[in-house]
C-alpha cells in the first residue's frame, strides 16, 4: 500500500488559489477513478474536482470556507501500490493534513467537516508539481455526508424551509431533532417523534410552545457565492459615490401592447414579459446617452465606453444573486430578449451558467418582478456606471382629459456613479426611457 496526495489543480485563467466549499467525501470514504472529491469556487463558477486515482481517504486538507492555493495538498489518499509519496508520515482516518501555518479561515469549518489546519503555505506549494486532475463545472450540489446520531455544539441541523416553520410554532429546537432523512434531513416525522418522545411533556406542563423561550443560536460563515456577492457589494459601495434618481412611469399602454402581442404571437414567438420591453427601451436609451453605457477603471482613470450593450440581468438564485450576460443585447428584438432572459436566467438558477455568461456586463436591469416594492436604491455592478432598477405595478388614479381614471404605474429606481455621470444626464436618460414605454409604439420603430 502506497500514499497517493491529490494536489488543487491549476484550472486555468491565471487563478492562483480558490475557495473550498464542499466536500463530497470524508475520511475513510474509498473512492474510485474520476469520483468527485470537492468543490471548489473561483469568482463565480463553481468546479467539481475528480479523484485521479482509486483509493481511501487517508485525511482532507482544508475546511469548507478556507482559500487554497493551487499546488496545496487537497486530499491525501491510500491507493495500491507505491502511490506518488516516499515516505510519507502516516495519517489516521479522520485526522487532518497537519499545516506549517494555521489559517484563520479554518473557523469557518462547515459542521459535516472534520476539524482541519490550513494546507501548507503558497510559497512551498509552488515547489510541488501540480497533479493533472481534470475539472468539471458543477450543475447540481451534492448532498453532504450523513452527520453522526449526535450533532456537535453549533453544528447547523439539515431541514428544509417548511419544517422549520413548523419547529419554530412548535417551540422545537432542531438542534436537538435527531434527522431520519438523507444526510441525516430532519422531515415533519421527525418532528413528530419528538413530539410524542419530548415535546408533549412541556406543552402540557409549560405555556404554549409557540411562546416557548428560545435560546438557540446559529453561526453561519459565509462560504461560496454568498462570500462573492459579499465582497462584491462592499467594493461597489466603498469604492462608486452612488447617487439614485427615481421615476414614476405610466405603462397602462405598454401593458395594454403587451397583451395584444402575446395574444397574436406568443405560440410562435413566446410570451413577452414586461422585463424585456424595459431592457429594449433601455438600449434605445443608451444609443443618445453612451457614457451611461461604460465600465470606469478609477485606478487607471479611463471611463471605456462601449458601442455593443452587454445587458446584465440580475437574477436571483437558491445559491445568491447572480448577473448572466446578454451579449450585444443591442441586436435583439422583444422576443430575442425575452427568449435570452429566460435561458441565462435558467442556467444561473441550475448553476451551469458558462463563465463568459456571467461577465463583461456593461450596464445592468435589476428586478424583483411582484415583490419590487415602490422605490429601491440598487447598487452598481462595480466596474459598471448605472444601474437600472424595476420596481413592481401598482394601479393609482390619475388625471386624463378633467377626469380621474385608474391607470398602472411602476417606478424605475436607478443608481449612478456621480464620478462619471452627472445627475442632469441621468435624468435625461431615465426621461428617454420613460417617454419610449409610454409611447410603447417607439420600441418598434427604429
């Protein structure tokens, strides 16, 4: 029997380390060739990494949430034969690589994971050759590992959003809910147990558990896209003075339109939402407002303005918000929008959205669609120079013709870098926008 040590893969585009955020195996596991070890997240793609080689888990290099170098020691493994170490110290099952220098990032350990030191430094990984592992883009996550029948202290239970509801009307604790589901997922059956086992006692000797005191609590460490996203927004803000300029739109005739073409086109063209109509207002917009169309290097200072319009959409997904890319958004008509919309919107939300779809935006459209409430302050998408938020439709009374009539309107929230875009243009562009939904006839002449 050999020791086989499984090294982070170079994959490519200049990458020097990358954060782990899951791992599909644990000490003791046997895995066979080409069987995924781990995920790992670089920028926004997350990338599943194969095991080269059959063998046991011998010890993990890192903890969920730690940033690995590439060349570092990812996995270390029991394969037959010689293996790729000479000599290798020996390693437990479920003890970790031991580390020249600890990382704080080892606190973010996720619960499943064993408790693990930072791999050994950057500056000695260079030294070891890189393994040759393949890597693939995740679509689907994983389930982790079932978690022992005991949960240690702060370790987060597995249940999905309805039962927790239920637990917390109930007065339970799912913390100390023993889970029958895969990966040990607390289900309304386990709740029910309890119930019978535990909780029956304190409703009939206590108040009601609805008003139960609570006493748990909860640290989530911020791994993965969530991390991104964070990072995102702090540099957006810290770095762009925003300023916002809201609007109110009347679009009882371009939902009226709207209606009318769905009617006579949606079963060869698709159905048009109101989104897409925004966006090619938007880009008619930008055609006498081009410097709103621009990404601002402020260490170079040079404000790049672009002829093409590289449409972000921010979309939300299970994992955190993401903005897919519609490439020279300026070709497409109505339906080539909406049609695009709907794709790049899918393959975020599946998570095999492709790298170039998820950059290069040059101005960004934000919404929340129903839940956009009636005003927002979206935050640029850095190193963009306008964004364009939607808000939701609302029916309000108007003034028409001496009389008051019901009409619909929605607002437009936008946000500007007043280091580019003076606050006289911005409202010069929103009123350009505003005047072609209006007149929803205009986003068909051209």
């Amino acid at each position: 029997m050999g020791t086989y040590i499984v090294k982070m893969p170079d994959i490519g585009e200049g990458i020097a380390e990358v954060e782990l955020v899951a791992w599909n195996v644990k000490p003791g596991d046997v895995v066979k060739e080409d069987q995924p070890l781990a995920d790992v997240m670089t920028d926004k793609a997350t990338v599943e990494i194969p095991s080269p080689v059959a063998g046991t888990v011998v010890a993990l290099g890192g903890a969920v949430g730690q940033l690995m170098a590439v060349g570092s020691e990812l996995i270390r493994l029991e394969v037959e034969g010689a293996g790729n170490v000479k000599h290798a110290p020996p390693a437990r099952p479920g003890s970790a690589v031991q580390s020249e220098r600890p990382s704080a990032h080892s606190a973010l350990a996720a619960p499943t994971a064993p408790a693990a030191p930072e791999p050994p430094a950057s500056a000695a990984a260079k030294s070891a050759p890189v393994a040759a592992v393949p890597v693939v883009t995740v679509a689907e996550r994983r389930p982790a590992a079932a978690p022992p029948p005991h949960r240690a202290p702060g370790e987060k239970p597995l249940a999905s959003p309805a039962v927790r509801q239920r637990a917390w009307e109930l007065g339970i604790e799912l913390q100390f809910v023993h889970g029958s589901g895969p990966a040990g997922r607390i289900t309304h059956q386990d709740l029910d147990v309890y119930l019978a086992s535990r909780g029956q006692r304190l409703a009939a000797s206590g108040p009601h558990p609805a008003y139960a005191e609570r006493h748990g609590e909860e640290a989530v460490p911020m791994v993965g896209l969530r991390r991104r996203i964070a990072q995102k927004m702090a540099e957006s803000k810290r770095r762009i003075p925003h300023f916002s300029y809201v609007e109110e739109i009347d679009v009882t005739e371009l939902e009226a339109l709207r209606a009318q073409l769905n009617e006579r086109y949606a079963a060869q063209r698709g159905k048009l939402t109101l989104l897409p109509l925004i966006a090619r207002a938007v880009i008619l917009a930008l055609r006498d407002f081009p410097r709103l169309n621009a990404r601002f290097d402020d260490e170079a200072g040079v404000v790049t303005q672009f002829g093409a319009v590289h449409l972000g959409i921010a979309a939300q997904t299970d994992a955190g918000l993401m903005v897919p890319v519609i490439r020279h958004a300026e070709a497409r008509d109505a339906w080539g929008l909406a049609a695009e919309i709907s794709r790049l919107a899918e393959a975020a939300r599946a998570g095999n959205a492709a790298r170039e779809e998820l950059a290069g935006s040059t101005i960004t459209l934000s919404s929340l669609g129903p839940l956009g409430g009636i005003a927002s302050t979206p935050v640029i998408n850095h190193p963009e120079v306008a964004i364009v938020g939607v808000n939701r439709i609302v029916e309000r009374l108007a003034l028409r013709g001496g009389m008051v009539v019901a009409r619909q309107a929605m607002n437009l929230s936008s946000s500007f870098d007043h280091r580019v875009i003076d606050g006289m243009d911005a409202a010069r562009f929103i009123q350009a926008v505003r005047t072609t939904l209006e007149a929803p006839a205009l986003l068909f002449v051209e």
